[in-house]
C-alpha cells in the first residue's frame, strides 16, 4: 500500500520506463497525493528547447491525486519510507 513519504514512479503503459519520479504527501483511506519532483526530460521532448522545459516544469511537477481504487493507475513505489535503503 503506497503511503506518505514513500519514493513513487509514474510507468509508462507500454514501456518500461518511469515518465515520473516523486513523494506521496498525502494519504487517505481511498486516495493519495504524489507531488512530482522530477520528469523523463526525453520522453517529454524538452531537447526541443525552451519552451518544452518551461511547460514541463509548469505543468508535470505538480501535486497530483490518485484513487485507490481505480485499477489503470500507474505508479509504482520505487522506496518505501522509513526502510532502511542504501546510497
């Protein structure tokens, strides 16, 4: 069960890669909150230049909602807090 301060990741549907990284900061019994903290900066095409880099960081480093129950969400826990982790 993902809960706060746990180290998450948004997948990408079809492939394997993380499109996010990010902490849940919030947790309810039926929903959390990611705020995103970083972005996959080439599948997000920010190498077109500016403009892309000020969007993304506008409009994917947010603080998002998710359903607990809703079975299409695609995060992952990468780390669970308080685990002890090494590096």
């Amino acid at each position: 069960m993902i809960d706060i301060g746990d180290y998450v990741a948004q997948m990408h549907p079809q492939h394997h890669i993380f499109l996010k990284k990010g902490l849940v900061v919030s947790s309810c019994y039926d929903t959390f909150e990611v705020q995103w903290l970083s972005y996959n900066k080439e599948f997000w095409q920010e190498f077109e230049g500016e403009a892309f880099e000020e969007l993304n960081r506008r409009y994917l480093l947010t603080r998002m909602s998710y359903n607990r129950n809703n079975d299409n969400v695609d995060i992952t826990i990468l780390s669970k807090a308080g685990e002890d982790v090494v590096g």
